[in-house]
C-alpha cells in the first residue's frame, strides 16, 4: 500500500499539534507537523481559516461593537504568573485557579450537595496538588496521551483497557437537545425576545441557530447566549416586556411535583 508523504506546517499552538497528531496517528500519512509561530504562519499565507474567529462572530451578533472586548485581558495577571513556564503548565495552570474552583468543583459541590451525597475529590488534595506542582512536563503530558503517572500507577492495579483509556468527563447531550422541538422553540423565543433585541443583532443569532441545526455545533455560544438572555429576564424585569419569573415558579414547582410521583411510585 502506498503510503502518502507530507511535511505539514502549521501553527504553534499546543491544542491544534495535539489534535493533528491523534488524527494522523492511524491513519496511512507519514506526516512530519512543524509548529510554527503564528505571526510566521501568517507571514507566509498558511493561515487559510474556513470559517469566522470567536471575535469575528461577536463582532458580527453584537449591536454595541464597543462591548467586544479581549477577555485576555481579564485573565492575563494569571498568566503572568508563570509566564516562565512552558505552555503546558501556562494552561493547567490557568485552569487550577480558573475552571477548576469556579465551574467544575463548584458544580460538584453543589449537585451532590442538592441530592445528599457527599462527595470527595482526593486528587486535588492539597499535598498532592502541591506535590503534583512540581513534576515535570513529562510526567503529566506527552503527546496526546495525558495523566502520565497516574496512568502508570493505576497499571499496577487495574486492567490496561482502563488504565490507558482516553480522558472523559462528564459531558451533557445539550447539543442534541437543542435540535429537539420543545428546546429549539425555547432557543427561538429567547433569540427573538425584547431582551434578545436590547443587546443582538436577531438575524445573526438566529443564523447560527440554524447552522447548529443543520449540524456546525455551535451549542456553547447557543448556550450562554441563552442563558444570559435568561439571567437578563429574571433579575432586570423592569426592562423586559414579559416577567417570566412566575414562570419559573411554575415549573419549579411542577418538577418538584413529578419528582415527589416519581419517588412514591
């Protein structure tokens, strides 16, 4: 069998030589990726986009431009903090201080809260944290294979099919429930309210809407977008035509309802 050669260069971000390198890892290519700088990359025409930036596509739903604002700037005190390391541990640990405290254990937290568990994380112990802290780059991530210690470690104990199976977390199906009729009118009555009209451009929300119906997944922009438009309703109602808060009671209390039939039954 033929096997196909090219000498890919690409960007110098970390996530995207990741991502070609699993692609690629089974496949009938021989590639060789070369990460360049993407001001290099740029420099020379390689950076071909097929689609919108994140800003570009605010830019574009946005009716106040002014509001369209690097959030890097919000987050750049973090970075600067280990602006020494490589871009690994930038990343993880922009993350410890970030999305680990403020969405992911605080979510934890407060679902098995809400339902009597109590739940316990030793990972993030903080001995170990502070152990983990200094290993180096090698022991934690290489290539597109991650948890590098712990994955050895657990070897020892449990079969290899679990050891070295791929990273997963707790992902929703709300992309796919954003399809289905009751959510896409919810979607479609949030986009087209007064509160919609106040901050975007309706025609634009409402396109990538569609495009995420058509299968372009677009369900974390859909989403907070949605549920700002939702947090805009409930806590300033005097600007909205509509008070949807007794609305919420209503099916607060309907779900308690079915929950009590639920657990009689």
């Amino acid at each position: 069998m033929k096997v196909e050669k090219f000498l890919l260069l690409v960007s110098d971000s970390t996530h995207y030589v990741m991502k070609l390198e699993k692609l690629l890892q089974n496949s009938q290519i021989c590639c060789r990726i070369i990460p360049l700088p993407r001001e290099v990359s740029a420099g020379c025409g390689l950076s071909i986009r097929a689609e919108l930036s994140d800003k570009e596509i605010i830019e574009k739903i946005l009716k106040d431009k002014s509001l369209n604002v690097d959030t890097g700037a919000y987050t750049k005190h973090i970075f600067d903090k280990v602006k020494d390391k490589d871009e690994m541990t930038q990343m993880q640990y922009f993350d410890i201080n970030t999305w680990l405290p403020f969405d992911i254990l605080q979510k934890a937290d407060r679902m098995s809260m809400a339902n009597s568990l109590e739940v316990r994380t030793p990972l993030v112990d903080r001995e170990v944290a502070k152990f983990a802290a200094t290993m180096p780059i090698k022991t934690r991530i290489q290539g597109d294979t991650t948890k590098i210690s712990l994955r050895k470690a657990a070897q020892a104990e449990l079969p290899e099919k679990v050891a070295n199976k791929e990273k997963l977390g707790f992902p929703s199906p709300v992309a796919q429930w954003m399809k289905e009729p009751k959510y896409k009118k919810m979607i479609e009555d949030a986009f087209t309210s007064d509160v919609a009209k106040k901050f975007f451009d309706i025609d634009a929300l409402l396109e990538i809407f569609k495009e995420h119906l058509n299968g372009k997944s677009s369900m974390q922009k859909i989403f907070t977008i949605y549920t700002f438009i939702l947090w805009y309703q409930v806590y300033f109602p005097e600007d909205c035509e509509h008070d949807i808060r007794d609305q919420i009671r209503f099916n607060n209390v309907k779900a308690h309802a079915n929950e009590q039939n639920f657990a009689e039954a």
